[in-house]
C-alpha cells in the first residue's frame, strides 16, 4: 500500500500527483477515516463519499486563494486530511481536538464555520460580490448536498445568485440518486455541446444578427429560442437550475475523478454561476455505511469488522422513550400527528412513521415549515408533534412566535437533544431554547427529571389546549420504572423532592436527579437541602417557589441551559416582581459563551454541572 496521504500537507502537494497517484490517496483516506472514526465516532456515510469529489476540487482549484464552502460541513473530512490536519486527525471531535466541521480558527483553507445545512450558497454569494468589489481574481465554489438543498434557504440564494449573475460554482452532490450509463452519455454530450465558450459566442452572434433585422428579426430569434428551450425541457435534467440562471453540468459519476475535474474546469471557464451536478454514494468504500447510510450518518464508535456499534446500552435513551409513549398515544388518538425536518431516525419518529404513515410527516431539511405545518394542523383540530433537535428549533424562531404562539395554536413541540449534546460542538449544543422560548406568551414550557415524567408530560402537551414545549436530553434516561398508564401533569406544578432547612435547590429537567444526589451527600455532612424538581420553566409554580423562599431566604437554581434568560432568570424576576430582593440567589447553568466539544460528562463537570459540582456551590454558599 502507498503512503501519499501522509506526506500531504497541503493541496498544493496533491497537484505533484498523477490520477493513479490521486486514485490510491483515495483508498488512503478512506481507511483513515474509517479506522480514525472507529474510535472517535462521527459522520462516516457523507465523508466517505466525498473523497474523489474533494480531490478534484483541490486540484482544479488554488485553496485559500480560491475559496471551497461545504454546505454542513460533517462531509469535510477528507478535506481536513488534505489541509494540515492529518496528524491531528485522531483527535476529532474530541475536547480540545478537531472539530467534526469546518472550522476557521483551525485552517486557512476554512472560509465558513458550518454545522447547520442549506448555508453554503449565501455564503459563497457573499463572497463572490466581496471578490468582485475588491477586484479579485478568485474562484469561489459551494459544495451543497441534495439533503441540504430542501432547505428554503438554499433556494433563496439560488435564486439571488441567478439574478445578480455572478461567477459562482454550486457543486451538487447528489448522493440519493443513482446514474445510467445512457443518461450519462447523453449528459456528457450535451454538457460538452453546451458549455463550450465558441457555443456560447456563435449563440451571441445569432441574436445579435437576427435582431438587426428590421420587423421580424426579435420574432425570429425568439422563436429559435422558444424550440431551444422546449428540447431542453425534453432531454435536460436541469431545467430548473438553468430557470434560476445558473449554467448545468451533469449529472456526472462524483467518483470519477477524472471526470470531475474536466467539469470543474469548464465551470470555471463559463462567465455567471454555474451549477455542477455530482452523483454519489454515501459509505463507498466501506460495506456496513454504504448499506446502512441512515446508521452511519452520524455514529457512535463502532468494530471495523462488523460495523456494529461499541457502545453498551441497557437503559433506553429518551429519544427512544419519546417515540414509544408518543406510538402508545397515537394508538388511542387519531388526531396526533408527527412532524419531523428530515430527522425520522434522529428523533424516534421512525417508529411513528413504519406505524403511522398516513400521519407521519417528513418535511426536508424544512424547519421554517415544519413548525407552520404543524400550525394548519392544529388549527384543524388536529395534534401535531413537531420533533426537532434543540439547535434546530432556532432555525423556526420566528414561526414559534408568530404562527404557533400568537394564534395560540396547539402545537406541541417536541424538543430533542436539549442541554450538552458532546462532540458536535458549538454549532450543535441545545442551551437557548429557554431563552429564546421564555418571553413568548401563551407558550408552555416542560422538562422532564426521567423517562416516567417525559412520557406524562408528551401526554399532557398533546391534549393542552394551547401552545407547549418538552425539552429532554441526548442519550440514556435514568432508569427508573415506568409506570402503567401515562398520566397528565397540572400545568404549572412543582414537585418538592427532599425538605431541608438550609437551602433551596430549584432544579430544572436534566439537573434535578444531580441535584437529588448530591442533597443526600451534603446531609452527611449536616447540610439539610431543600430539592424541587420544579417541571415548568413557564409558568412557575409561583405559590411554591415564593413560600420556599422566604422560609429559608436561600435558593440555588440549577439548570443545563444558557444562564442568560433560562430558569434562573425566570426565579430571579420573579423575586424581584414580588419584592423579594433580600432573598440570597445563586444560580448554576452554562455562562455566556459557545461550549465547544467533548463528551458530555466531560462538558457537565467543566460546568459544574453533575453532583461534585452541585455539592462544592452548596458548600460554598453555606460557607460564604
């Protein structure tokens, strides 16, 4: 086996190679993804089939001068080997290592910090009209996938690109699709035929001379171009890209490297933007992803051999308590619907779906809509369950207050992968949604302190008159035993957990069992804690909360969420709304800033967050 990818310590080293060189580096990089993401876990399928793509474009192009944006960016993997990163590719997405997406601080070859999708064309735009002020002679290219291109904002900038008319490349990688060999005959002749420059110039010259003849000459010509565009219709698969402006090349096979190459050349040729479409296989090169693409999307570490997954599990996670409850609920109500924004698996709704298809709704990388979807439905006294991850949700910020909460539709919204989600970083951490959900009126607001709760509290949701949220964490529930029958909470209800006189621990979703914990530790040591798992961030338990307070002039709020805004905000002006100013609050969360990677109880216990942390801060305040 040849050792290329090691000396590769930048895209220039890879222009030294020939395509038979370039075709064994392939190999290289894909044996180091696997083996690397084997032990680190990551998104295996989308990297693996970009590699053929991500050495074309390398070659063609002059990174940094010329600028490459990767749409998501959990595809960049092969790009990060090639642009310095090699020896510290070992260290992905682990803290303080690599991030699993590109990253600006960590290359000259990163232009975009991505993380969330259907970003890549503004941005590459932006940068287009940037180059063009300043006079620059730059190529700027965004690589998008046909996922991320269900997003409304991609076709936004589509459609702004195709307008102004500037030199931009949008490389489509196509990875759902499969390819002919005579579609892509056809494709290949056509693409030649049409992005030829002296094409173009005989086109140019035609109008031109047809329209210095006087009456008839416009007619004729827009006849001659009315029949040019019915066979386009006919023989072109990309119509609709040309209808936005934009010149198309393909479909040709991503994984010819060859091919791509004398594609990415042409574009770069051809004046105004241009839109490359590259067919690929998601997990190539290795057997398990390629199968299983949906599994290997974003995976835990697994065995090399088999593709199964390393981690023990035996207590279930709360997504997969999710998706049960909401089936045992769906079976007694037929108005309960689920939504979901191109995550079925991610968010347990799969089982809803292979259950329920006739009420099972997967919209796209569509966020925007799937929240004023759910809206219609509500409001024709349906049960819509819009399942999103916590990150997500900010994308549908303005639909939660203008279509769910100011029409007071009820929407539930399910709300995955809230507080410390681990190695996806900054761009992937679930700790706003208090914040920005807080200040909305007519919203309910819920987070559970184990799996029993998750499930009264979806219940409670789906049958609320109003609008609702549940926020509930990544990975494993406590444990605890599930009761028999789902049951509804009051709205607005407490619970007191332990009684002591010292301090009053307000805790909230994820923190209350930490919370519990470390209560009965600092009893050994005579410190008797009060412990209210208090379920609602909105509304309060108003009577409780005060009537704690001023028994024992102490709290401690304890929330995995943004300090700015979140629960202890909410404590803090309720206090202050009931003059209640002597009341000593300290407040326990995550401070303002972005919390970048790392496993989760890692991340917990850099925040203080778990129950050595919880102890030390009582201890402390007791003491001062």
């Amino acid at each position: 086996m040849s050792e290329y990818l090691s000396k590769i310590s930048s895209p220039q080293d890879l222009k030294k190679l020939s395509l038979d060189e370039l075709d064994e580096l392939t190999e290289e990089i894909r044996k180091k993804i696997i083996l690397t993401l084997s032990k680190t876990g990551g998104h295996l399928a989308s990297s693996l089939g970009v590699v053929e793509l991500t050495l074309a474009l390398h070659t063609v192009l002059d990174s940094p001068k010329d600028k490459i944006i990767w749409d998501v960016g959990h595809q960049a993997y092969a790009h990060k080997l090639i642009t310095g990163r090699y020896n510290k590719f070992s260290s992905l997405r682990q803290y303080g290592g690599l991030s699993g997406f590109p990253k600006r601080s960590e290359s000259e070859h990163d232009f975009l910090d991505t993380g969330h999708s259907s970003t890549s064309i503004s941005a590459a735009l932006g940068m287009a009209c940037a180059a063009e002020h300043k006079n620059e002679d730059n190529d700027v290219v965004a690589v998008i996938g046909d996922g991320a291109l269900t997003g409304g904002m991609a076709f936004e900038a589509l459609n702004h690109a195709g307008h102004l008319g500037k030199d931009l490349t949008v490389v489509l990688n196509d990875n759902e699709m499969s390819i002919a060999e005579n579609v892509g005959a056809i494709s290949n002749y056509l693409t030649k035929l049409r992005t030829e420059p002296m094409l173009h110039r005989i086109k140019e010259d035609v109008e031109y001379l047809l329209n210095k003849i006087p009456a008839i000459g416009g007619k004729v010509f827009n006849t001659v171009d009315r029949v040019k565009d019915g066979l386009k219709y006919l023989v072109v698969s990309g119509v609709l890209f040309e209808e936005f402006g934009f010149t198309y090349l393909g479909p040709i096979d991503g994984h010819d490297l060859e091919a791509v190459q004398e594609n990415l050349k042409r574009a770069k040729k051809i004046k105004g933007p241009v839109l490359l479409h590259a067919i690929t296989t998601k997990g190539k090169g290795y057997p398990p992803a390629k199968n299983s693409p949906t599994s290997f999307h974003g995976t835990s570490p697994f065995e090399i051999k088999t593709g199964k997954s390393k981690r023990k599990r035996e207590i279930p996670t709360y997504t997969e308590i999710f998706s049960d409850a909401l089936l045992e609920l769906a079976a007694e109500d037929n108005d309960i619907v689920g939504i979901t924004a191109a995550m079925p698996s991610g968010t347990g709704l799969n089982k809803f779906k292979n259950k329920f298809p006739e009420r099972f709704y997967d919209v796209g990388i569509a966020e925007q809509h799937a929240v004023t979807m759910g809206v219609g439905l509500a409001l024709s006294d349906m049960k819509p369950v819009v399942t999103l991850y916590s990150t997500f949700l900010q994308r549908a910020y303005d639909q939660v207050v203008h279509d769910v909460a100011l029409q007071e539709a009820p929407v539930t919204l399910a709300i995955d992968r809230a507080g410390l989600v681990g190695k996806d970083g900054e761009t992937h951490q679930g700790v706003f949604d208090y914040s920005f959900l807080r200040h909305i009126p007519n919203l309910t607001i819920m987070a559970p302190k184990d799996e029993n709760e998750l499930r009264n509290m979806l219940k409670t949701a789906v049958n609320h008159p109003g609008p609702t949220s549940v926020r509930y964490s990544r990975g494993s529930a406590i444990g605890v035993e599930l009761d028999d029958e789902i049951k509804e909470l009051e709205i607005g209800k407490a619970e007191v957990l332990r009684e002591g006189r010292d301090i009053v621990i307000l805790a909230i979703g994820s923190m209350v069992m930490p919370a519990l914990k470390a209560s009965k530790k600092l009893a050994d040591q005579g410190i008797e804690a009060t412990v209210v798992n208090s379920r609602f961030v909105k509304p309060l338990d108003k009577e409780l909360i005060l009537e704690l307070s001023k028994k024992c002039g102490k709290i401690l709020t304890i929330e995995e969420q943004a300090l700015q805004g979140g629960f202890g905000s909410a404590i803090l002006e309720m206090l202050s709304d009931n003059d209640l100013n002597d009341i000593q609050v300290s407040r326990m969360g995550i401070p303002d800033e972005f919390v970048k990677q790392g496993a989760q109880d890692i991340l917990l216990g850099k925040y203080g967050l778990n129950q050595t942390g919880i102890i030390n801060r009582v201890l402390k305040i007791i003491e001062d």
